[in-house]
C-alpha cells in the first residue's frame, strides 16, 4: 500500500501550479476528503460528474482531480435528489477525494496557458499579466507567441481547429498575416486589450460576448473563438502528466466528460 497521503498530493500540485495563483472567486485545492487520507491511484477531468465519478471508481482510483471545482460557492444544504447532492452522496459513500485544480492551473508559469501556446506551434511564448499581488512571481493569465510561418487568418484559424482537434472553430476579422497570437484559457474575453497591448494580431480563447468581439474588431484585433470545455480539457492531459511525474503514482486521464454543443 502507497504511503503518500492526499496532503501531499497537494503540495506535489502546488510545486508546480501554486495555489496562491488562483483567483479570489475560485475554490481550488482540497474539496472533498481528508489531508491524511493515503492514495495510490489518481483520476484527471475536467468536471466531476456522474459519468467522471462513477470511471474513476471503476478504475480503482483514491482521488480525483478535476480543473473544475464541484463546489464554488458556500452551500446551507446538501438536498441529496439534487445533481450535486448526488455526486457528493456517491463521493461520501466510496471515499474518493476530491481536489480542484483550476485558475491555479491556467495561470501558472507551467499551467495551461503555456501548454495550449506550445499545442498550437507557437514560439517566443511570454506571459500577459495581470497587475496581481503577492504572487511568486507573474502570473500567465494569458500568452504571447509568434507563429514561425505566418498564415492567414482562415488557415491559421483552420490551422488551431486541427492542432486542438476542436468540433468547431469560430473566426473574426480581417488579418491578411497572422504573425503574433495571443491566448487565453476558458473565458479570457475581459483580456483582449491586453492581448492588444501586447502586440497580438490574433487572440484565441472560448466564450467571447458580443461586445467584446466588437470592440475588438474596432481596436483592430482578430479573434478566434472555441468550445470552453474542449480548450480546457486538452490540457487536463498536461496536469495528469504532471501529477504522474512529480506524484510517480498512477494517473487515469478521463477525456470528454462534459456534453459538448450539438451544431446544427
């Protein structure tokens, strides 16, 4: 039996992605389960679910980290009909630990801002950050590279379609060469002036509002636009890398566990 116990679980995720880097709205770290608790066998997803849940049960694992957290805001009551009542009913009842590793992960100097830059070709990768306190050093809240070929916007939008291996793949703008890209894991429409600021003829990122596309457009920025939960979940294969390298325990990645769009 492992003697590493899910408190060093966390120090092991936090060596490398610091807690200390998540935004004050998040709920990182230990959400379910105990410090003391031993573990031998670790599951990755993006979101803990009923589907997520019941395979890292199958697959005998201790704990599971997901990027997700379960619980984001304080609850006054668990109603065990509920979707989340459920989940936390089938948690307590198999024992599994439950950890989140979220904003800590997109914006940390080896989180997964700077794997999506390296997914997608780009070079001469540099944080965009911003004007945050008492971090141990900038923050990633985005990334700046460069393409070593340039493209058009179409082929470089074509280009970040197969690279992610996203279903679908939104564009805007009129850039005859895209030579500097700027990116943001998730929901990163509140960054395209820095985007700007930094240089970017493009900024890719998921979840963009209409009027952040238009002043965008206006500013002169391209943007391109992907499925949240698919840009998110391709780097849930670098934390499992990760956890198995700093950990040496078992890592099971579980891919694809959200519903994804249906376009039509």
């Amino acid at each position: 039996m492992s003697s590493i116990t899910i408190g060093e679980v966390l120090k092991a995720i936090d060596s490398f992605s610091p807690f200390v880097y998540a935004y004050d709205w998040d709920n990182c770290g230990l959400i379910i389960g105990s410090p003391e608790q031993k573990v031998e066998k670790i599951a990755v997803s993006l979101d803990l679910n009923m589907k997520s849940l019941e395979i890292a049960v199958e697959k005998r694992c201790d704990c599971i980290v997901t990027h997700h957290p379960l619980l984001f805001n304080p609850i006054k009551q668990i109603d065990l009909s509920s979707h989340v009542g459920k989940i936390i009913d089938k948690v307590m009842k198999t024992g599994i630990n439950v950890i989140a590793a979220h904003t800590n992960w997109d914006v940390s100097p080896e989180g997964g801002n700077k794997f999506l830059a390296s997914k997608l070709g780009l070079v001469k990768v540099e944080p965009i950050s911003l004007a945050r306190h008492g971090l141990p050093a900038p923050s990633w809240d985005g990334v700046l590279g460069r393409l070593e070929v340039p493209l058009d916007l179409e082929a470089f939008a074509e280009d970040v379609k197969r690279k992610g291996k996203f279903s679908w793949v939104k564009y805007y703008g009129r850039t005859s060469k895209v030579t500097t890209v700027a990116l943001c894991e998730g929901s990163g429409g509140d960054l395209w002036k820095e985007a700007l600021k930094a240089g970017a003829c493009v900024f890719v990122t998921a979840e963009l509002k209409h009027h952040q596309v238009q002043e965008a457009l206006e500013a002169g920025l391209s943007l391109i636009e992907v499925s949240h939960a698919q840009m998110e979940d391709l780097t849930m294969e670098a934390l499992a890398e990760k956890i198995k390298g700093t950990m040496g325990l078992d890592v099971v990645l579980i891919s694809g566990s959200f519903e994804e769009c249906k376009l039509i």
